[in-house]
C-alpha cells in the first residue's frame, strides 16, 4: 500500500490513484459489512462503465466473501451446503462475475464502455478443490494460478504457465493472426510444448541427473529456461519492462525460438551441446526485453547476425 500511491499512469504521467477507487474491507469489520463491499465496488465500477469507461475491477479475495456470506447464512439458520457454505454459493459467485462485460450504454450517445473483473481467491493451504474455488472455476474462463514455489524463486509474475489456462484462445487466435502476426498462435504453441516437455524432463532429472539426459534433451531444458527468466519473467517497476506490446512480445518469442531452431541444426551436425549453451549472444537475448519498442527490429537483426555469426564460428572448430 505504501508503493500503489506511488505508480504512475504511463499514458497520461499522473498518479494512478487519481484513476483508482478502494473499497476496504477488513475482518474486524462486521460481517454484514464484509458482505456488501463486493457488491459496493461492481455497482461503483458499473457506474464508470456507464459512463463509457473501461473499469477493471480487482476483487481480493472472494474467499473472505464467501466465508462472510457462510457466516450470515449460519446466524439466519440456513440449511448449510459443501463445508458449511451456503447451498447458493455457486449462484451468488454467478451474478457477481456476469455482472462484467461490454456494453452500449443507453442514450443518445451511443457510448461503449466495458468492465473487466478479476477474482482473487485464496483458499485454505491452497487446495483448489473446495468449493469456493471450484464454483468459481466453473464459471470463470480464465484461470491463473498463482505458484508460491516461483514467488520464492523471484520469479514474477508468479503465474504456472502448466497450471493456468484460458478457454477464449480459439477465440482470440483471429484477432492475434489480424493485428500481431499470422505466425503468433503457431509461436505460442511451440512455447507451450518446451515448457511441458521442461516439466517431464525435470522430473527425470530429479531421480537419475542432468548427466542421463541426451544433447537434445538439455538444449530443450536451455531453451525452456530461456522461455521462463527472458519472456515470462517481468519486472513490474522497469520503465520499459512494466509493458510490453504484443507486437514487442512476437518478436521475443521469435527469438529464442531462433535461437533453438539454430542450436537444434548446429547439434545435429555435431556441435557441443556445452558450447551451444554458452554463446555469449544469448546474454543479448535475456537483455532484449529491456529494449525500447522503437529499438527493437533493429537490436533483433543485430542478435540474429550475431547468432548465425557465433556458430558458424563453431562449424571451423576441429571437433564440430
């Protein structure tokens, strides 16, 4: 709390408090009141929407609400559900995320605005198989799971790219192929199939060693790697790493795919997987996402001449 009245609006330079309406909530409170600010905050969001804004409104967490809404129901002496929960919990959770949407506004304006809403819920020891998170995951599309063992890592956003999904990607591949590139759904799958290949490897690794691992299999654990600290990794207070652009993101995903087709090629004619993993261009590559966007086609042509250059340096080598 001490640094959100800090953060500026990058479009407009001013405090993003000027920009933000908190609703507080806290467990002293009484429990009617823990109840109602849910709803207060939609209603107030809804109030902007109307005005032709796009709000987004970040509800933490829906599980202090549900545990409020189990108390009340308890007091009134209702039948009781899953865990004590109320048997309408599942309704309750549905008008409130069907609130979000877009809409045309009524008037003579025509205005179009939109609200966005996120739901944080923090269930008991992280067991997702309780009610509160499992009714909401039944009607949610998006679902991001927060990983502790990444937060412990330093990796932010500590989002697990194998745990988390989002069912509007057959949705949205049109729009990708229209406004980014034609090639980013292709991309972002290859991506996807490192990362869970990373997965299946790493438990090998844990019973027998990296030492049991194929050359091809380690370059597959050194792209990965690259795919996780490079793209995913992001530091929220860098001024240019705050936001990132999609087209910016394309060509970061092309690049470290350029670098593992390369490698892949370089190994197959007999390369050292050691030498592979340490050409000095791959440290320009970590550093690419902290270039400006107008730099960017211009510092990815140098990585990529800089890449061809270093191994072909290594084909002249008398054990290549």
């Amino acid at each position: 709390m001490n640094e959100f009245p800090e953060l500026k609006d990058p479009k407009t330079g001013f405090s993003l408090m000027e920009r933000t309406v908190l609703i507080a909530n806290t467990s002293d409170m009484p429990v009617a009141a823990r109840e109602a600010s849910i709803y207060t905050g939609i209603t107030i969001a809804e109030y902007f929407r109307d005005m032709g804004y796009s709000v987004a409104l970040m509800a933490d967490s829906t599980s202090r609400w549900a545990e409020a809404l189990r108390e009340m129901s308890g007091r009134l002496e209702e039948m009781p559900g899953e865990e004590g929960y109320p048997a309408y919990l599942g309704s309750r959770l549905a008008q409130f995320y069907e609130r979000a949407g877009r809409v045309v506004t009524i008037g003579s304006e025509g205005r179009e605005g939109a609200l966005s809403v996120i739901g944080a819920v923090s269930p008991p020891g992280g067991d997702i198989s309780e009610p509160v998170s499992q009714a909401t995951l039944r009607i949610v599309k998006v679902f991001w799971s927060l990983d502790s063992d990444l937060a412990y890592k330093r990796h932010f956003p500590a989002v697990n790219w194998l745990t988390s999904y989002s069912l509007y990607v057959d949705t949205m591949e049109k729009w990708f192929n229209e406004h980014v590139n034609a090639d980013w759904m292709n991309l972002r799958a290859r991506l996807m199939r490192l990362l869970q290949e990373e997965a299946e490897l790493n438990e090998i690794v844990q019973l027998v060693g990296m030492d049991a691992l194929s050359a091809p299999d380690r370059l597959k654990l050194e792209a990965s790697r690259s795919i996780r600290e490079d793209f995913l990794h992001q530091d929220a207070f860098h001024e240019v790493d705050t936001y990132t652009p999609l087209q910016k993101q394309y060509t970061m995903m092309q690049l470290v795919l350029d670098y593992y087709d390369k490698a892949v090629e370089a190994l197959g004619k007999g390369a050292s997987i050691d030498d592979l993993v340490k050409l000095p261009v791959r440290e320009r590559i970590g550093r690419f996402k902290y270039i400006q966007e107008q730099d960017m086609r211009a510092e990815y042509e140098a990585i990529l001449k800089a890449l061809s250059k270093q191994i072909e340096e290594l084909s002249q080598k008398e054990d290549f």
